[in-house]
C-alpha cells in the first residue's frame, strides 16, 4: 500500500520542488509513465504485493531503461522520462526490501 501512495507522492514532490510554474501539466506528464504498469494487465495474478515487477513485466525488463533513458534528452519528453525512472526505482526498491 505505502508503495502505491508512493508512486504519486514522489511525482508530486519532484514537482513541488522543480516545476513550481507549470505544476498540473507537469504532475500530469510525470504520471503518465504509469502507463507501463499497463503490462500488469497480462501477468497472472494482475497485482501481486511480493512479485519483483522489474525483469517480471515486459514493459520493465531492465534493458528497456537504455530506451527510456531517450526520453530525458528532448525537453518535451524529459518529464514522462523522469516519471519513466520514478516509476522504476520505486518498483526496483519493491525488490530489494
Ligand atoms: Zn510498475
């Protein structure tokens, strides 16, 4: 539970600290890497508290963050990727405790 409030408490304090100004649209962008849980939707059971989602779900394979790290160059895209990487970190540190 802690983990799923996390994934939106840490967005917002990125925000609250670095994008003051524009705080809904860049909320909004950072969030819309959640989309990545979209491959929750294939796994069996679709959530599962003591899974590893990293290198479980397709979308989370550790390979894939070579392709999401792309998306910090372009400034239009350096949110999501920023959300991209939150998203990660706060799922690989499932892992590790
Ligand atoms: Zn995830």
């Amino acid at each position: 539970m802690l983990h799923l409030a996390l994934h939106f408490l840490i967005p917002a304090l990125v925000v609250w600290f670095f994008y003051k100004e524009q705080w809904k649209k860049s909320y909004l962008l950072l969030m819309s890497a959640m989309i990545i849980d979209l491959d929750h939707l294939i796994a069996v059971p679709i959530y599962d508290p003591n899974r590893c989602s990293i290198g479980f779900h397709p979308l989370h394979e550790p390979y894939l963050m070579m392709l999401y790290a792309l998306f910090l160059i372009p400034n239009k895209t350096r949110l999501f990727g920023i959300g991209l990487f939150i998203h990660l970190i706060l799922d690989f540190s499932d892992c590790v405790f």
